[in-house]
C-alpha cells in the first residue's frame, strides 16, 4: 500500500513539475513578466448587492451563456457554496479560478466590447485583477473594485431586463465606487 502511495505522490509531483515548467520557465515570472507566485489563497464566493437596494446579495458565476450574477437565497446567505479562489499573487494582483471548471476569470473582447470570460489558466495579464480604492463596508464585509491589468475595467453587473439575472461585464472603473461595481469575498476558508 505504502507502495501505491509513494508512486502517487511521485506522479502528482511530476504534474506539478511539467505545469511550473510549462507557465513558469525558471524566471519566477508568468507571460508578460508577471509574479507567477501565490501569496496566499483563499476559497470564496464573490458576491454583489443587488442594484435595487433591497440589501439581497447576488453570487457571480457561469452559466452556459457567460458569466452572471446568480441571487443568493437568504437560506444561504450566512453558510454559502463558494465557488472560486482568490489567489493573492506576489506583486498584489489576485487570481480568481472557477473551481466547477478550474477556468480563470479573464477580460477579453475588444476595447469598445470588453468582456467578462472564463479561460484556461495561464496566468497573463488578461487574468490579472487589481483590488481598488479602500473599500466600502456593507453588512459587515469589505466590498471593493476590481481592476482588470491588461483592460484596465472593473468587473460590473450588467443591468439585465426585469426578472433576468444580471450578467457580468467589464465597465470603466468609476473612482465614485458604484454598488454595480463591487465585490466582496463571502464564506471565505483559507
């Protein structure tokens, strides 16, 4: 049995080799010249208010056409289902990873089009999000912007028509920290 182990630990060693090798060639750094080391990681769902001021909170996640944010049951809203890691980078980008698909939270489209997408993890700028201003709090969490590095947009809640779930986009960050702008780590293990 001790056996079996030691061979599993030699594979999911070398897995780990071929990925460090593949996205990180001896440099320290991720394309671009990125940090490619994680500073610390935590397990979250993150989540929006609603911009209709009833103070109910919506979780952003996938769905089949894209990303959107989903309302949370009040049932649900002390002891979630999180659904992403927030992996604080050394250089203090952070990296969401969906974990339903192991997929990044990336910006793509174009400039006049941006777009909120789940990719393949390769650690670019295009997965890179900065945590702006000094937050706001709300209901006893810490909701703050966050920037996309190579885009430069805040994830925002797209205004969907009545009875639709919002979707999630990339707008201009406003420096006025609208609530369709903000984000807060939920249920959070680490």
């Amino acid at each position: 049995m001790l056996a079996g182990l030691g061979a599993i630990v030699v594979l999911a060693g070398a897995g780990s080799l071929l990925y460090v090798a593949a996205f990180h060639p001896g440099s320290g750094n991720a394309a671009g010249g990125l940090p490619n080391r994680v500073a610390s990681f935590q397990t979250v769902g993150l989540i929006a208010e609603q911009p209709d001021a009833s103070g109910s909170i919506v979780e952003l996640l996938s769905s089949e056409h894209g990303t959107a944010f989903s309302p949370v049951p009040a049932a649900e809203q002390v002891q979630g289902d999180p659904e992403w890691t927030a992996d604080l980078m050394v250089g203090g980008t952070y990296i969401f990873i969906y974990l339903p698909s192991s997929q990044c939270l990336a910006s793509g489209g174009t400039g006049a089009h941006p777009v909120l997408a789940l990719r393949h993890c390769d650690l670019g700028a295009q997965q890179r999000w900065r945590r702006l201003g000094t937050g706001v709090l709300a209901g006893g969490h810490d909701f703050y912007e966050f920037a996309n590095d190579a885009s430069g947009d805040c994830i925002t809640q797209i205004a969907a028509a009545p009875g639709q779930q919002q979707t999630g986009g990339l707008a201009a960050c406003d420096r006025s920290q609208p609530a369709d702008e903000l984000l807060a780590f939920w249920w959070t293990s680490g």
